[in-house]
C-alpha cells in the first residue's frame, strides 16, 4: 500500500521548536530578498540542514488556505445573539460561509459547523479561529477539515 502524505492542523504550542523556527526563517527569507538561508538560519538559531529538512513540510495555516475551504465545528451555549456574533468575526476576517448547521440545543449547548471558502482578500485565519475560541459562550472550536 503506497503512503501519501497525510496532513495535520495543530496549535503552535504542539509544534517543536525547530520547525517554528524554519518558518520564522521562511518568513525572513520571504521578506528580505538579499538575505542568504545561511543568514536566515543564523538569525533564527538552527542549521541549514534543518531548515532544508522541513522547509517543505511545514507553513503558516493561513498562509496556504488561499481559495480552500475550511470545516469548523463549534460547541456554544444556546444563548440570543451568540451565532450572530461568531458570524460576525467571519465577516470581519472577510471568510466566505459557504454552509452553516446549527443542531438543536442540548442542556443548553449547540453544535455549529461552519465551512468557510478562504478568499484572496480573506484575513488571518488562525486569528479568525482564536477570536472565536475567545467569545465568551464559546466552548471549542475545532477545525475539521481544509480542502
């Protein structure tokens, strides 16, 4: 059975240090033209052999989720203005809402599954998911899936 590559969202606190750090020397590299990986790797504290190890592997979740759509589930209380409000920090991230379930409330929770076309002209995603996480009546989000 041949192996594909499987991919996996995570928070940044999971993530080893190491591969923060290539992306922060992507980030470099990206936003200062003259600089050499050498330089960049310097500046960030690892090898050039680990920055090429992983340069392909890992990115900025915001970064490649230009023109995909993204799954969300949430879990919130069954409060008046709640929904309103959460689908207001899609519009102020400029996401496209492509579906939208709201199952019925039990004991006063409600699931939400959210899926969101990202655009050319939609913002920073994760900052997008941390605003919801940080709604009060809010009790996860969880990112299901990225096409």
């Amino acid at each position: 059975m041949e192996e594909k590559d499987k991919y996996f969202v995570v928070k940044q606190k999971a993530v080893p240090e190491v591969l923060l750090k290539v992306v922060e020397a992507k980030r470099l590299l990206a936003a200062e033209r003259a600089i050499t990986v050498q330089e960049a790797a310097d500046q960030v504290g690892i090898s050039r052999s680990s920055f090429y190890k992983y340069k392909d592997d890992i990115f900025p979740f915001y970064d490649n989720a230009k023109g995909k759509t993204i799954t969300l589930t949430v879990q919130m209380d069954d409060r008046q203005g709640l929904l309103s409000d959460l689908l207001h920090v899609v519009a102020v991230c400029r996401a496209n809402i492509l579906t939208i379930h709201q199952s019925i409330p039990v004991n006063g929770i409600a699931t939400l599954t959210l899926s969101v076309e990202v655009r050319k002209d939609t913002g920073n995603v994760s900052k997008m998911v941390e605003d919801m996480e940080e709604m009060e009546g809010i009790h996860h989000v969880k990112i299901l899936a990225r096409e």
